[in-house]
C-alpha cells in the first residue's frame, strides 16, 4: 500500500515563502479553498495531481519538497533537545522527524527560543551582559539564517550581476580593466595597489574622501578583482541592497552591516560569474573546479562558494553545500543550497576527510560519507593556498574547504569517475561529537548530551565515553 503524504505544513510554509494569501494558492492550484486548507491542516493527504500542480504553477523541485525533514533544520532541534536540560524527556528522533515536517515554523520557533535563552545564559555566566548587551543571537548567526532560509540563492541579486557583467562588456578577461574605468568614470572613484607598510592590517579600504580604493600588494589576483568589482557593485546598487536589508529587519546595526556585506558579496560574484554562463561552464567540465575557476578568473573558494547558489528554479545546478575550516577544526563558514546537516555550533566530525587535507596541500581528496540519518554525501576537500584568499578578499592560510552533494547526484561530477555509485563504502560520520550518538566511534572526543555514560573500571572499550 503507498505512503499517504501529508505535507500541511511544508505547503502553508512555501505558500508563506512566496507571500500569497491561500485563496490565491488555490486559484493557481486550481482547487477550492476549503481543500487548501484541509491539506494544509493535514486533513487530507497531498495528491500526486496536486504535487504536479505545484511543480507545473511554482516549478518546485518535488524531490526536494517531497523528501524527508530537512537535515539541517532538523540537526538544529536535535542540537537544541541535546541540552542536559532535556535529558529526562529522551525524546525520540522519529519525533523530532516528524515535528520538522508537520509544523516546521514551530520547530523554528523553538529554535530561536532555544538560542535565545542559550545566549542569554552565556552573557549571565560570563558577566559580560552590560557589556554586549540584550541581542537574542549574534550578528553572524542571525546573518547565516537570513542567507539558508533562502538557500542561500537572491534572484534578484543574480539578475543584476548579470546585467553588471554585460555592462563591462560580457569578457571575463579584461572584467577588472573595464570596472576600473567605470568606476573612474562615473563615480570618480580610483584603484591603487599600496605596500603591505602602509595598509598595515587592511587589505581593501576605500577611501571616501579622496574617493581611492585601495589594495594591499599581498592580495592575490582573483581577490583584487574582486575587491575591484565589489567596490562598483556597491556604488551602483548599494541602496537597492539597502532595501533589502531594511526588509529584513535585522535585530541591530552590526547584524544589518554584516548582512549587507554578504549582500555585495553575492553580488560580486554573480557578476564574475554570471548564473547562466557559469552553470553552463560547470555543466560542460562535469564540474571540475579546477578547469571551472580558469574562465573567470577567481579562486578556488570563490568557484566553491558561487557553486552552493545554483537555486534558479528550472536552471538548478547541483545543490552543493560549503564548509571552511581551519587546521584547528574550526567553521568560519557555512552554506548549503542542498542538504547536510551542519553543526550549529562546533566543528566538524573527524571522520571527514577534510581534516585530512591539511596533511595533502592543494590536492583534492574525495570521499563518501553517511550521517546518522543514513543520508550518505559525496565530499571533496582541499587547502586552500595561501596565495588564494577567501570570498570577502580577506583569508587566512591553512584553510581547508569542503564541499559535496547528496550521493545521488554524484555522477554528475568529473570526481567521482571511475566509482561505484550504486553500493558505495560510505565512512559514518556524524555532527560534533557531543550531538552525535554513534557508538564505538575510535574518534570521540567528547560524550554525547543525550546519552547516560557506562564507565567500568575493569574494562577499557575503543571509545573513552562508552555510553
């Protein structure tokens, strides 16, 4: 007998997403309000006619909408019922599956609640409210949920990189010549490269007196376009990304400035690497990041980065997820235009191999993985050279990157000829260690939250916290 589908709560969010009221979801469906309702209330179980008629009116990608609870919004609440204060529920993970899918603006509401009152314990143990303040989260974290509650992909941010690269004449080659004299041009606006001496700490500062961008001389190629092109981005659009970020309504200055940074940053590569051009290129080398970075001109960060923003509905790339580390463990960045579910907090589990990059610099390793879910991932990794800096223009060396996709779309990619896909070894991992609850793991540095430790002085196991 088929699984009956009720997914009420998915609907009633991505009806919420594209801000129509339900008679007019139902008007485009082609049913009766009363219907829209009952499916939204899980009354009723979602058709396969009315699946199409999403698919066909708002050309969704079904098996997205269709698949189990998002990974990373449910590694979120299980991150959240981790906390010893739970401890006594022992709240089933099928529970917490089932809580994302049903009522999944609940869950993110609990969330919120959750980091809120995380904070707010944080500041109090530490003694240091008067000095940062009664913000709910921190401006980073407030940024990445603005970014991943859109999958990290603005249409209408891509729209205007790409009318920007073919006002700069559609070359990637003289890009950077030709923003030069348009900034120049028509906002007086000057490129100098300066010493390291004089630019101390900085590496792009402009100056708006004298109107002068300014480059440090340590910056790589690929960054100094960069910088280049995000200075002109943002003397043509900037209001409309102010726009943008007032709409938002960020909770405080710092989290409104940091958005929009992330802003002009999308924009900058989208002009580098307009969408339609630079999907088509990545489709034609099977997505061979090397071979893709070459025609545009930018880094092997920035060709990874721009690859985790391929959302157009009916021009979908990969759905990629990004991660960089540093050699200590530590996530400076996370991005996801697919699954995988990220840590919130923490690192990363060692069991992925990105850790291992740092021991073969600027090759890149691949690996397939599986999550406690049983969710399995294929993952690429390498360092990044210290010649190659990040997607701001700033970086650090003994960075690492990781990127990778659901299995399932691994044979769209030049890395994993010559593999197996059907029955794939897969290495287990997991999220941090003090969320993850596999047993026996030789790596465990820490013992999970939710689990009662077993400690016997008379044995010794291949984990230091049996549980």
């Amino acid at each position: 007998m088929d699984k009956k589908l009720f997914l009420g709560g998915r609907i009633k969010r991505f009806r919420h997403g594209l801000d129509i009221s339900q008679t007019q979801m139902a008007e485009d469906l082609g049913v009766s309000s009363s219907y829209l309702n009952h499916l939204e209330r899980n009354q009723r179980p979602v058709t396969a006619q009315i699946l199409l008629k999403l698919a066909a009116a708002y050309d969704l990608d079904l098996r997205t909408f269709t698949s189990e609870a998002d990974p990373s919004g449910e590694a979120d609440l299980i991150e959240a019922l981790s906390d010893p204060l739970f401890k006594d529920l022992k709240i089933p993970r099928r529970e917490i599956s089932d809580l994302i899918s049903a009522s999944p603006s609940v869950a993110e509401a609990f969330i919120k609640l959750y980091r809120n009152w995380g904070e707010r314990k944080s500041r109090e143990e530490n003694s240091l409210s008067a000095l940062i303040g009664d913000g709910e989260v921190s401006p980073s974290d407030w940024v990445r949920d603005q970014i991943q509650a859109r999958h990290n992909f603005f249409p209408d941010i891509d729209d205007f990189g790409e009318a920007l690269f073919h006002a700069l004449g559609a070359n990637s080659h003289n890009l950077g010549v030709n923003a030069e004299k348009k900034l120049l041009a028509e906002f007086g606006i000057s490129v100098r490269l300066m010493p390291a001496a004089v630019m101390m700490t900085y590496q792009r500062r402009y100056d708006p007196h004298r109107k002068r961008l300014m480059l440090s001389e340590t910056l790589g190629a690929s960054s100094r376009l960069f910088a280049i092109i995000y200075q002109l981005a943002l003397s043509i659009h900037g209001a409309k990304l102010d726009e943008i970020v007032e709409k938002s309504k960020a909770p405080d200055m710092a989290s409104a400035r940091l958005f929009k940074i992330s802003l002009i940053n999308y924009l900058s590569a989208a002009t580098l690497m307009p969408y339609r051009r630079f999907l088509e290129a990545a489709e034609n080398c099977n997505y061979d990041l090397e071979l893709l970075r070459a025609p545009f001109g930018v880094s092997f960060e920035q060709v990874a980065h721009r690859l985790t923003t391929l959302s157009r509905p009916g021009k979908r790339g990969v759905p990629f997820f990004m991660l960089r580390i540093d050699s200590a463990g530590n996530v400076s960045k996370r991005f996801a235009a697919g699954k995988f579910p990220f840590s919130r907090f923490g690192g990363t589990c060692p069991r992925w191999n990105i850790h291992q990059a740092f021991q073969t610099p600027s090759r890149i390793i691949t690996q397939i993985i599986e999550t406690p879910d049983h969710q399995r991932y294929f993952t690429l990794a390498r360092t990044l050279d210290k010649s190659l800096v990040g997607w701001e223009g700033e970086g650090h060396s003994e960075q690492a990157i990781g990127i990778g996709c659901e299995l399932k779309y691994a044979d769209k990619l030049t890395y994993a000829k010559g593999i197996d896909l059907s029955n794939p070894a897969a290495v287990e991992t997991g999220p941090m260690c003090r969320m993850c609850e596999r047993a026996n793991c030789r790596e465990r540095a820490a013992p999970p939250f939710a689990k009662t430790l077993n400690i016997d002085e008379w044995i010794k196991g291949v984990s230091a916290f049996p549980f």
